[in-house]
C-alpha cells in the first residue's frame, strides 16, 4: 500500500428503527408532565426546554433515517459524505468486531467535546485492511463505551 492507498465504501449513517405509535404516545405524555412539574415548580424555562426537546426528538424519530453515507479514507482524513475529518484532529480508532446483531464498526475518537465518537458501519471492505490503513495515521485505542453511548443503545437511538 502506498500514501494514495484509499479505501471507500457506503454505509448507514444510522439504522432506521420503527417506533410504534404507543412508544410516541409515550413520549408525548413524559414531555407533558415533565414540563408540566416544571411549570408547577415555577420553572418556565426548564418547561420550555423540555417541550422542544420532546419535539425536536418527536421530529428527529419521525422521519426516515438517511439511508446512506459514503465513506471514504485516504492520506488526508476520514470523508464521511462531504465532512473531512482529518488525522491531526483524530486521536484514536478502534475497530469493533463483528456480531450478529451488526457489521464491523470503525469507531473514530475525535477531538470533540460533544459526541466524541463517531462510529461508522464497515460494509464491503475487511476490517483488518482498514485497521491496516489507519495505523499508518493514528494510533489504535480499545474504545471503552461512554454512558451517553451506553444510554443511547438502551432506548435504540
């Protein structure tokens, strides 16, 4: 493999999950009476807070997941569609097996505050091959799941 090397692929950029017409009911009735507590608390803000957040999650479930990302990697960085992330502002990567439930996941640790990592479905080439590719550019780190991580996966975000 040379510097040009560049590996591509398209992927999800997230699973499109059916949410049943109860799991919106639900959500509707806890931004209610969570704002609702909140007014009876005299906090109108917290309320508001909460009733965007209820839409804006209500909005986001919706409507229908993109369904594809490019992928691509090469000397400069990470392409996902049209965002370059690149190497310098990459601190780790970890490449998560295979399970039944899903594909080889590159996890990308970025120099973020919010949402560190981006985790990007392997779908066409071999993982090793990647993991090949990206230790020429960064080094490798076992990704340790953060409770945000862990709370999305609960509710199937």
């Amino acid at each position: 493999m040379d510097n040009s090397t560049v590996l591509e692929w398209e992927s999800y950029s997230r699973k499109d999950v059916k949410r049943s017409e109860d799991w919106f009911w639900g959500l509707i009735a806890i931004a209610f009476f969570a704002a609702v507590i909140s007014l009876i608390f005299g906090n109108i803000l917290l309320a508001i807070i909460i009733g965007l957040a209820g839409f804006s999650l209500y909005q986001h479930e919706r409507h229908p997941a993109d369904a594809t990302m490019r992928v691509k990697i090469d000397k400069r960085g990470i392409l996902l569609n049209k965002d370059l992330h690149t190497y310098e502002k990459v601190r780790s990567f970890w490449i998560e097996d295979t399970t039944e439930e899903k594909p080889a996941t590159l996890i990308v640790h970025y120099e973020r505050i919010f949402v560190p990592n981006i985790h990007i479905p392997i779908i066409g080439p071999d993982p090793t091959e990647v993991r090949r590719l990206l230790l020429r550019y960064g080094e490798e780190e076992k990704h340790v799941k953060t409770l945000t991580e862990t709370i999305y996966e609960t509710f199937g975000f």
